[in-house]
C-alpha cells in the first residue's frame, strides 16, 4: 500500500512527467547512436567495396610501372 501511495504522490509533485521525459531523451539518444552505428557500418562496406574495384582495374598497370612499385 506504501508503494501506491507513493507513486501517487509523485504523480501529483510531478515527478513521473519528468521520468517520462528523461525516458523519451535516453531512448531518442540511443536510436540516433544506434543509427549512427549502422550508416557508419554501411559506410565502411561500401568504401571497401569501391577500394577493390579500384585494385582490380589494371588500365594503367605497364611493365615499368610493375618494376617500381613494391607488392
């Protein structure tokens, strides 16, 4: 019964319409980090992807250029 008489109390003074605000930042804070995370993630798969096409084209690749650069 003590513990209903609380939450009343702290309904009425106002404390739980601040809980739920500070809820509301807490979960908004991790989905913009988790969301960050991911396009982050998305973002390095991409440039990696780009990375090795960019290996693979051997356009320019002649026999004096293959003497001079270290592999």
């Amino acid at each position: 019964m003590e513990e209903i008489a609380l939450l009343i109390k702290a309904k009425y003074a106002g404390n739980i319409s601040e809980m739920s605000s500070y809820m509301s930042v807490v979960i908004q804070t991790s989905i913009v980090l988790i969301g960050g995370i991911v396009l982050w993630r998305m973002s390095n798969v991409i440039h990696k992807k780009k990375l090795a096409q960019r290996s693979r084209n051997e356009f320019f690749d002649t026999a004096y250029s293959k003497g001079w650069k270290r592999k």
